[in-house]
C-alpha cells in the first residue's frame, strides 16, 4: 500500500476523494449498501451532485470516533494510526482508515450504528452493509484481518474479520468497470431516466415548494405542541376548540428479543409486498 500524508477530512482529502473510490463507497457500487447505491457514487465522481454532506448519523459517528478509538487501545492495548492509504496495484481505490496497526498487520474500522446493526455485532456479525467496505480495506492494506468496532453509546463490541480473496477478486473486477463508467461519463445501470417537461417542471416547482412550506409548518406546530404539553397538566382538557388526553401507549414488542424466535425466518409470515412511491427534493 501508499501512504499519502494527508489528514483527514480536511480540503485536500475531500479533492483527494473526489479522483479515486474509497472504501466507504465500495458497498454501493457492489450494490450491499444500505446507504446509497452506485449512480449515486457515479454522479459524483462525474460532478453531476456534490459530494455528500454528512447527516445526523455520520454526525454522531464523527464526534464519537475519537472516545471508539479510546476503548478499543486500552480494551486491546493496540495503538493505531489513522493513515490515507491507496491501493498500489490499482491507485484509483483509496482507504481512509479508522485505525491500523502496521506492526500486526491490522485494520480497525469503527462505527457508531443503529441498534439492530450493534445487536448483529454483539452477535459476532459484521451487517451486510460494511462488509465489502471492509474487504476493499484488507484489499488496499495488504493485511489479512480486521475488527469491526460497534459502539453503542457505552461500550464496543468487536468482530474479527478475515481476507476473503475471492470477494476481493470479485471488488476490483467491479470497480475497474464502475470507473471506465465514470471516464467516458457512462451512467452505470439503474440510473433514474432523466425526464424533461413543462409540465413536470411547473408541478416539481410547486411541489419543492409546499415541501419547505409544510417543513417549517411542521416544525412550528411541535413547538406549539410543546409548549401546550407544558401549560396544561391535566389527562384530559379543552380549550379555544381544541382537545388533550394523554394516555399510556403500550410498547412495541422485540421480537429480537424472544429467545424462541432466534433463526426463525420471519419473512414467510410477511403480507404480500406493495408498491411505495417516494418523492424527495434533491439536494
């Protein structure tokens, strides 16, 4: 592997990033990402969209990385890098590691999920979801073992993780045709069809729109909300054409959690699957 001596999120990463694929974005274009998918990747690196901003999720994960990295020295007594490294055989796949150690050969990748992916952990499962991000990782470094770190807020969980050479093998094939998509400005398949009408741009920018305006409405109204709650205690009350009750709602129930449903597989007791349309602003 390179070394490329540069730090982390700052500006020259992000332009470091934007000419090669890095590990994070391997699971979308292999199509096991819970997160994105591979046009999305495409028009990126195509400059059609702008990189993706972060959200409250990888928010958290950022902030939490450093305390992660904290547990996981002192629970291994294992000091790690946080290096920029790219792959030697093929420079456009690149790694921004969460945490090596050279001397054992080691990859570290942390993450701060939801908790049915930190249930798979405590488990010893890695979710689907980072489990390409973690072999292209291996594949970069040349090491044959990682740990997967699931932190829940407390403490870390973490799974060890072997090479698998044939799903390496089967990454880079993927990439390398993923990237010849991206030099002759090739929408990978499954990209949205672009349409282009007067009608569907008078109804679009009506819908942008009533979008903002029922945003704003909606975040008025639990302020309103909230500040009611404060004013009246009582279970139940009416005032000025308006009604409060408040009642106990009885919980959900685990299923996780039921020890005779474990290996039990759910699906075949689902109802039929429907269609969902789902209309979102893009940003």
């Amino acid at each position: 592997m390179k070394v490329i001596a540069i730090d982390q999120g700052t500006d020259s990463w992000h332009e470091l990033r934007s000419k090669h694929i890095g590990a994070s974005e391997v699971p979308a274009i292999m199509g096991t990402s819970d997160f994105g998918n591979a046009y999305e990747v495409w028009a990126v690196k195509t400059g059609k969209k702008p990189p993706f901003k972060g959200n409250w999720a990888t928010q958290r994960g950022t902030e939490a990385e450093p305390k992660i990295k904290k547990l996981y020295e002192e629970l291994h007594n294992t000091p790690l890098l946080q290096p920029v490294v790219e792959f030697e055989e093929w420079p456009i796949l690149m790694a921004s590691l969460d945490g090596y150690n050279e001397e054992i050969g080691l990859v570290v990748e942390f993450k701060y999920p939801s908790a049915e992916k930190h249930y798979l952990a405590k488990n010893n499962q890695v979710p689907a979801t980072y489990v390409d991000q973690i072999q292209a990782q291996l594949m970069v470094t040349g090491c044959n073992t990682a740990h997967y770190v699931s932190y829940d807020g407390f403490e870390i969980e973490v799974v060890v993780v072997r090479e698998d050479k044939v799903r390496q093998k089967e990454i880079l094939e993927r990439l390398k045709a993923f990237w010849s998509l991206v030099e002759t400005d090739t929408p990978p398949e499954g990209a949205p069809k672009i349409l282009v009408s007067e009608n569907l741009e008078v109804l679009a920018s009506r819908y942008k729109t009533l979008s903002q305006i029922l945003e704003y409405s909606k975040e008025e109204l639990e302020m309103i909300r909230e500040r009611i709650c404060e004013l009246v205690k009582d279970k139940k009350a009416e005032f000025y054409g308006l009604s409060l009750t408040r009642s106990e709602r009885i919980g959900n129930v685990d299923y996780k959690a039921i020890p005779e449903l474990n290996g039990v597989d759910l699906n075949k007791y689902r109802k039929p699957s429907s269609e969902v349309v789902t209309i979102k602003e893009l940003k």
